[in-house]
C-alpha cells in the first residue's frame, strides 16, 4: 500500500481489507471457504473521507455463501447485487455474471466521490462538511441505521430513555422554507407522566441567519435587508405556533466589533428603535414571546452603547432588557472598543408561557452566570449544554451564519496578517435539556429556524433526581467570594512542609 493511504480498516469477520488512499480505492480479496469446503471471497470497503463504516451482512443460497458490504448511497450505485446499494462480490470459484463489472464501476464511482468530497473539501469555505449541512447529516447518511443509533445516543444523549423525537410541522410551515431556502427542524423533549401536575408544554424557536447584503452597503439598506430576509421565517416560526422565539447576538447588522472601527456604531438604536418596533407588531400577530438582541443606544445616559436583549411580550409589549454581563477581549472579540460589561444583573422575566433568562456569549464561561438566578426555566445562550445539566433547566444555543468580510483589513493583536474578515460563522443552533439529551443542529452554513416542544416540568424532575440545590455549598461559595473580591485576598495554598527543605 502506498504512503499516501489514509485509512486501512478490515471487517469483523477478518475478511477482506479496503485501502482508501488519496487518489485510489482498492480492494483486495483474502481467500475463505464455505461449509462446504467450497471457495469465496468476503469483502469490506469504506466509504467516504473520514468515515469507516463496518459490519457485513451474511446470507445463505443453495451451496453458495454470499457477503454482502454496504457502500453507501454517497456512490451513487443502484442496483448493486439484490439489494440497491449492497454489492455482492464473490461466490464460488467464479464470481457471478456482471458483478465483477459492477464492482469495477462502483470502485469508479466512489472514487470520484472520494476525489469530489477531498476538492470540495480543500476549496470550499462555506462551512459544511464534505457538503454535508451538519454533522448529524453527515453521520445520518454514512453510516448504516444500527450504527448511527448508537452513535446518535452517544452525541446527543436520550431524552426520558428516548431519542429526541423530531414533530411534524405544518405544510405551510414547510413552504416557506423551501421557498426562502432556510433550515427547517422541530423537536420534541418530554418528561415523564406525573400524578399531581399536567404536562406543561411550551413551544420554543431559534432563528440563525447570515447577513443579506454586503458589509460595503449602505448602514440602511443592509438593516432593512435584515429585516426583510428575517420576515418569512418568523412567519414560519409563527405558523407553526411557537411560543417564544429568540433571535442571535447583534442580529440587526454585521458581527463589526472585531474591526474596531467607530462606523458601525450607527447600527445603535434605542430599546424602543426601529428592530424593536418591526418585532413588536410580529409578536402581537402570532401571540409569540420574541427575544431580539441588539446594538443598544442608551439615549437617556449620554447615548452609552451596550450589548443589549429586549424582551417583547406577546402582546408587543417590551418586558424588559439585559445587558451582557461578560466582554470578552481576546483577539476578534475585543468588543470593549464598543460597550462595557452590562449593568442589569442577572434578571428573570416571567412571560406567559415559563420565566426566561438570557447569556449573551460571554457568559458561559462563568459558571455563577448560569446559577445565579434559579428562578428560570428557559435559558437562552451561544453555547451551555453543561449549564442545562448543572442548573435544570432548558438552553437555546444560537450562533450565526456565514462569512463576513469588511471593507478594511484588521488585524488581531496576535502578529498574524491582516485580515478582512472574522472568519466562518458556523451556525449548528440547537437546544439542550436539563437531562443532558440535546437536539441536533442546524445547519453550519444556512438560515434556519430550529423549532422544540419542551415539557417544562422536566426541570424539576431533574431536580429531584440529581438533589443538586440539596447538596450545593452556597454559604462556603458565598464567603469565598467575599474574600476573594478584596484587595487582601490569599489563596487558601497548604504547601507539603518537607517541601522547600
């Protein structure tokens, strides 16, 4: 086999290897014999780049054994063998008429898969995976329905015992979806039958987009671009009854903070701006809960900017705010050039359909910015299955999409070229559950609407179950971090006394 090879793997049964090497596919044949002493070949292949699939299927025939190995659908070989996208390879002393020819073509053919998946690989930017929209996509399509179960179970956890069951949606739902081009997926978390409270569903929406024009645009019409591309799938969001719907960070404009350029401070507005005025007749139409995280103009102090969530009630009326509590200042990510740490504390809002909480981004980093107000039920963040476990309640992870590229190069602070743009916004949003089950993502590269029933009641079922309030040292947390915050502070070190002799 050549240096080049990347991948030998062999079947479970010993049998045949496949060598997958960068620019060929070969398959070599190791001898076996059937209960009858007669001569056959077993076979096992790969697939794609960076996926081993395993496991063959045997079937007996009068006199003859036959192996079959599951190329996949990615070859794009029908009618392999007796089963689609099964090849049978060897029986006998012969091999059976035509298949040796179908064998050599779906080599071909996977080989130019191969080539193609490697090429767009290299080339591509628009952040899918071997163009594939996610992971879990990738997986679904690569592996057979036995391995993806277990391997599914493993990234994404169950839910009561259960898989995370997707729900149907509306045909109209559907339509708009297809017809503006953005993800489309909905789930289900349950929570086990209780005797003395009713199941307390609550249907909730995250929406992930990209810009819709160029960052070279005029500051106006990219925002009325936002507003209009973001439109349908609120509609959607809305059809399919969704209760409470979050948008991403900043989602009115282009994610600037990292060009530290004083310009796009004009994408500021007040809480009562135009972005919350668009939102609020959409929330009274659908009777939708619509958190909307903006560029906040405080007119009333001096026109201080600040990272902000607006609360809009399902009636259009604003709730309340919050402001990020975390900057971060770490190479593209030195948002302080714009706004400081916000000054709302960590607030609860209680809406008609459960209490929410909001974390922009930075937040996760600090555990006691997702234990510090136990009231909620709903917590919406960038990225916090650990806090969904740690605190019992529901996150709703939301990250953008697309790639940005401003008009003048910026550099990060680390001695590497500059650079005009942030790099890829990977999207994937998606929901956890107190239970560590999660959802899977949406896409890495499109608009989408991601769409979850989720029984509250869940929360303290967890809560019970795992006693983590019970066990919890609030008093000891509480006096360390009196201590800790004083100009006096010392580390409680108990050093080894042969130590230092």
């Amino acid at each position: 086999m050549s240096k080049t090879s990347q991948r030998q793997s062999r079947d479970s049964c010993g049998g045949n290897k496949i060598y997958v090497t960068r620019n060929e596919i070969r398959a070599t044949k190791q001898r076996r014999y059937n209960s009858r002493g007669e001569e056959c070949y077993w076979s096992h292949g790969g697939v794609i780049p960076e996926i081993s699939l395993c496991g063959c299927v045997h079937a007996r025939g009068v006199g003859w054994e036959f192996v079959f190995k599951q190329l996949g659908d990615c070859c794009g070989a029908p009618g392999l063998g007796n089963r689609g996208g099964w090849a049978m390879l060897g029986v006998g002393q012969k091999w059976i008429r035509g298949e040796r020819e179908r064998w050599r073509e779906t080599e071909r053919r996977l080989e130019e898969k191969t080539g193609k998946a490697q090429s767009s690989d290299n080339s591509s930017n628009d952040g899918s995976i071997c163009g594939f929209d996610s992971l879990h996509r990738l997986l679904h399509a690569s592996l057979n329905p036995q391995v993806f179960q277990e391997v599914n179970r493993l990234i994404l956890g169950l839910n009561c015992g259960r898989a995370v069951e997707p729900i149907y949606l509306p045909e109209p739902v559907k339509a708009l979806s297809s017809k503006h081009d953005f993800d489309l997926q909905a789930f289900c978390f349950n929570a086990d039958k209780e005797l003395l409270r009713e199941s307390r569903m609550v249907r909730v929406g995250l929406i992930q987009n990209s810009i819709a024009l160029p960052t070279t645009a005029p500051f106006g019409d990219q925002k009325r671009a936002i507003f209009q591309k973001l439109r349908p799938i609120i509609d959607a969001a809305g059809a399919a009854g969704v209760n409470i719907l979050c948008l991403q960070e900043a989602w009115t404009m282009p994610f600037a903070f990292c060009t530290r350029e004083k310009r796009w401070c004009e994408f500021a507005e007040p809480v009562d701006g135009e972005s919350t005025l668009f939102l609020q007749d959409l929330a009274k139409k659908y009777n939708m809960v619509i958190i909307s995280p903006i560029l906040e103009r405080d007119v009333k102090h001096g026109e201080t900017l600040w990272n902000t969530a607006v609360i809009i009630g399902n009636h259009g009326n604003v709730i309340g705010k919050h402001r990020k509590n975390h900057i971060p200042r770490v190479g593209d990510f030195n948002e302080s050039t714009y706004y400081m740490e916000g000054n709302t504390g960590h607030p609860v809002f209680e809406t008609a359909y459960g209490k929410i909480a909001l974390n922009q981004c930075g937040p996760l980093r600090f555990s006691f910015a997702h234990s510090i107000s136990r009231g909620y039920l709903l917590l919406f963040s960038q990225c916090a299955r650990n806090a969904a476990i740690a605190n019992s309640y529901f996150v709703g992870s939301i990250n953008r999409v697309g790639t940005e590229v401003f008009p003048n190069p910026f550099t990060s602070g680390d001695g590497k070229p500059q650079h005009a743009d942030f790099g890829h916004f990977y999207g994937s949003s998606h929901f956890s559950a107190p239970d560590a089950s999660c959802t899977p993502s949406l896409s890495r590269y499109k608009d989408g609407l991601i769409i979850s029933d989720m029984d509250l009641n869940l929360c303290r079922q967890l809560k019970d179950k795992w006693g983590f309030r019970m066990t919890a040292r609030y008093e000891l947390y509480a006096e360390l971090l009196a201590s800790y915050v004083k100009p006096d502070f010392e580390p409680q070190v108990i050093f080894d006394p042969l130590l230092h002799k």
